[in-house]
C-alpha cells in the first residue's frame, strides 16, 4: 500500500530513450490493497486526467474505482513519470502513491523512442505493439533500431 514504483528493462539498440506521452494511456493491472483481490482485467490511466474522488469530489487521482470483492472505491495518483534510458538495466519510469490500490503490473505497449546518429542528427520513432520486443530499420539514417527482451517489475 502507498507509493509504488513501476521498473522497465529492455536492451536498446540505436535509441537512447523511451518515454510515454502525458496523454497516453498506461495500461495495468491492479490489486486491490483492502482484500487482496488482484482484478483480472487491465485497466488504464493516464497523466493528464484527473478525476474526483467521492464522496465530496475535492481531491483528484489519476484512476478511481470500485473494488469488485470488497466494494470499497479506492484511487491511485501518478506522482512522476520519467523516460527510460538504462539500457539492459532496470529504471523506475513511473512512480504512483497508492490509495487503496497497487499495481500488479504494467503492460507496456507504446513508446516515443528518441536517439541520435553519428553525425548528431537526432530523431524519433513511433514504437507499437511491444509486446514481444521491437525491430525497425532507419532508411534516413540506414540505422537498425530495436527494443528488446523487456522486462517490468513494481517495487
Ligand atoms: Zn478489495
């Protein structure tokens, strides 16, 4: 319960940062810290929406729900978010401090990958559907670019 950090890891090749937009959406699985009960369908959330916490609505999180075991509605908030850069070692990119709810774990499936070439030209590539590592080829650059062996853990 509290604050928990989410860790990626992946071997980089020819990209030397992946960072996730404020408006994308971060896709988890969350247990709920009352009960226990992991929930078995991923749930998103994202930077930039901040919705009310009942009953009165003053504060805001960044994810609201109701506990599907206990009933209780719990929130987390996104406290920072920070690009990876560590190839091939683990970096903390999200951190969330927890009310009621933890992450589980982090699916991730999109990034904006940046790097730079020889010569210092720099440049950005969309990076989707991660799931099983990533591979593209840089016709401007003639770079082979990659994401791969991907880990994520949540301490
Ligand atoms: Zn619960």
């Amino acid at each position: 319960m509290g604050k928990c950090e989410i860790q990626f890891k992946a071997d980089l090749e020819n990209v030397s940062s992946l960072s996730v937009p404020a408006d994308q959406d971060w896709t988890v699985f969350v247990k709920c810290s009352l009960c226990g009960e992991v929930h078995d369908k991923p749930v998103t959330m994202n930077e930039s929406e901040l919705l009310p916490l009942p009953p009165k609505g003053r504060t805001e999180a960044n994810f609201v729900m109701k506990c599907k075991l206990c009933g209780r509605t719990s929130s987390m908030s996104i406290k920072s978010v920070k690009p990876y850069s560590a190839s091939g070692e683990y970096q903390t990119v999200m951190t969330i401090d927890g009310r009621g709810f933890e992450v589980a774990r982090w699916i991730p499936d999109r990034f904006v990958g940046a790097g730079v070439n020889d010569s210092g030209a720099e440049y950005e590539v969309e990076i989707e559907d991660l799931e099983d590592g990533w591979c593209d080829f840089d016709d401007r650059f003639d770079l082979p670019l990659s994401v791969l062996d991907i880990e994520t853990r949540v301490i």
